[in-house]
C-alpha cells in the first residue's frame, strides 16, 4: 500500500481510531462528581484510598476507613518505617494532582513524611531515601529526593497540621503545601507512575489521607486557575508573523481543497499581506494546484451525496495509486462510507452482499484491523 500517497486517508484513520477509543472509555466509567472528569474524553482511575495490601504493615496499621495510618510500636532501627502508598498512582491526564493529610498525632518523633514514590518502592524506607521518590518530612522540614540526605526545604509540621503534595504537570513540579499554603516546589525529573505516599516513623504517629471526598485546606481551585494564567501568557508571548500566519492557513485550505474560500481568504488579504506562491516553492505549479483543489472539491460533493461509486472512478482517473491495489486507508474508508449508503436507502442485503465482500480483505490488514473489528463491521466480514 503506498501509504505516501494516502496521508488525508491515514489522518481520518486515526481519527476514528481516537474517536472509538473515547466512545468506549466514556461507556465503561462509572458517573463522576468531578467536573473536570466529565470533561475528559477518557475516564482515568485515581487514588481512592491506601493500598492495604502493598504496605509496611509489621510496622504501620492502616485503619478500616482505609484513610487513616498509625504506627502503633517503637521503632528500633532507622528502616522500621511504616510507609503506605495510595491504591493507584496519581493520574496524568490533568493540570495537577494534589492530596493531603492531617497530622492526628505527631507522636514521640513526629517523623512523619509525605511525598511520591514509584512502583515498587520499598516498604520501610521514607519517601524520598530512594530513588524515584520525593518526601517531605515533618521532624525536620527537609526534602529528600532519592538518597538519605535532605535538603533545606521548608518547616517542620505536627499535630493538627495540614500537609500536602501534588504535582504540577504543566510546570513539571512537585509542590508542597502546609496549612493551606506552598511551602516549595521542585522539579519532577522522574518519569512513570508515581503512587501518593505517606510515612509514620515513631510510636503514636498517626495521619489522616484526604484524596479529594473532603475539601482541601489547600485552594487547589485558585491554584489551577493561576497555573492556566501562566500558561495563557507563555502562548501569548508566542510570536508569528503575519506572513507565517497567512502560509499556514492558506496552506490548509489548499490542502484541503477549499477552493471558494481560499479565493475569500486571498482577496481579504490582500491588501495587508504580499501573496505567497505556495505551490512554486513545493515545486508545484499554480495550474496543478487549481487541478488538485478541483479534484478534492469533486471527490468531496460525490461522497456528501452518496455517490461513492462515482468517486472511485474519479480516483482512478486522477490518483490510481491510492486505489491500484484497492487496499489503502482511503479505500477503506470509502468502502465503509457505501455500506453506510446501502444501509440509509433500505438495500439491507445489498449492504451485507458488499459487506461480506469488501471488508473480508481488510481484515488482514494491520493498518485497520481493530477497525474491521468494530461491533457491526466484524459481524459483517464474519458473515
């Protein structure tokens, strides 16, 4: 298949595939009270609780709310550690992550910690003496970020604080709160899944995990807002010169063969904008040019009227190599689009006649398997 000359067949290939992937995230999720889940187009687990299973629990007691842990002994060595991770990772596909934790006991030490670890952590160690972890710990108000030596960071906290951490993906930070405001930030240079974490160190310690059901101490609405301002600015600062800007869009309607209102674009344009002859510096003629705007602006009031076997001729006159073999992205496509036609004007056996014949060829194709195998088609190449 010569996949160079079906680059506009492969972008709505891909387009589909995205589209499906969606549709099928969105049916599965479960009904979310967050709005900004409702806006993402594909559901994404996030921590919920402590993960009971995969903790230090000679060392720590995580409480049957499963958002609370203590550590109940005293501790005897320097890796006694009772350390917990969150039940999934924090997610990715957002502007910021961020949980918190009340400080219910400082106990004996206060050597309580907060922070991100990976997956596979060890459970007696603090977030942050290993590596692929950050931690900020209470006792001292250092950070440590993946080796047993702090850093000056922020201050202590105890009894009846609230601490946080969170990650700023859009800045590619970690940041820390206390009582409601930063202490500091520090830039994330590890990449995978980071679990939220906490650790208790001393007898009598005991925190309490908010992931989201409580609202925060934080104002973690007001923080987001001000990350989207500065993201805002760094694109405003971004400068394109008119000539630049006017290239790309009459590029794009070129591409894509809107021919009428390419012609608008120039005549508004050109009283600002000295004309650029796109197609003379891609070694095209303005004569190929109007040819190929032509040909898409026929190709596409074919298929909008339903007229697919007319637009196969026409391909065959203007680009055979798209359809030579009958195989590429582009034919797929508009095979798909005439069993679409069949189905609109009643000819079901007709449609499933085509179906059985056009779409069995496709199926061993790498390129659209896993679209031939969309509920409906499969059933078709099946039959």
């Amino acid at each position: 298949m010569a996949q160079e000359n079906d680059v506009i067949g492969l972008h709505f290939l891909e387009l589909w595939r995205s589209n499906s992937k969606a549709a099928a995230a969105a049916a599965t999720a479960t009904t979310s009270t967050s709005s900004s889940s409702k806006e993402d187009a594909e559901f994404e687990e996030e921590p919920t609780e402590l993960d009971t299973f995969n903790s230090s629990g000679m060392f720590s007691v995580v409480l049957s709310d499963k958002l609370s842990v203590q550590y109940p002994t005293v501790n005897l060595h320097g890796h006694d550690v009772g350390v917990v991770q969150a039940n999934k990772p924090a997610p990715l596909k957002r502007l910021v992550y961020y949980f918190e934790i009340f400080v219910k006991n400082a106990g004996a030490k206060g050597q309580i910690a907060i922070g991100f670890t990976a997956s596979g952590f060890k459970m007696r160690r603090q977030p942050g003496w290993e590596a692929n972890s950050f931690g900020y710990h209470g006792d001292d108000g250092l950070l440590y970020r993946g080796h047993g030596k702090g850093e000056t960071f922020g201050p202590t906290y105890t009894t009846g604080d609230s601490v946080g951490g969170g990650i700023n993906y859009s800045a590619q930070e970690f940041f820390f709160t206390k009582n409601g405001k930063v202490v500091g930030t520090v830039a994330k240079d590890v990449k995978g899944p980071l679990f939220p974490t906490v650790a208790v160190h001393s007898q009598n310690e005991e925190v309490t995990v908010n992931f989201g059901k409580d609202p925060f101490v934080f104002d973690l609405k007001a923080f987001e807002a001000e990350e989207r301002r500065k993201q805002q600015m760094t694109i405003d600062k971004i400068s394109i010169s008119q000539n630049a800007s006017y290239e790309i869009i009459r590029s794009y309607l070129q591409y894509y063969g809107y021919e009428e209102t390419l012609k608008q674009f120039d005549m508004a344009s050109r009283s600002t904008v000295p004309p650029i002859a796109l197609g003379q510096e891609n070694g095209s003629s303005d004569t190929e040019i109007t040819y190929a705007m032509n040909h898409r602006k026929t190709l596409r009031q074919l298929i909008r009227s339903g007229e697919i076997d007319d637009a196969f001729d026409k391909l065959r006159i203007w680009y055979p190599q798209i359809v030579q073999d009958n195989k590429s992205a582009m034919c797929f496509l508009l095979h798909c689009q005439k069993f679409i036609e069949l189905v609109r004007i009643g000819k079901l056996e007709e449609a499933v006649v085509f179906g059985r014949t056009e779409f069995e060829k496709f199926y061993r194709l790498t390129e659209v398997h896993d679209l031939v195998k969309v509920p409906g088609l499969c059933g078709i190449a099946s039959i």
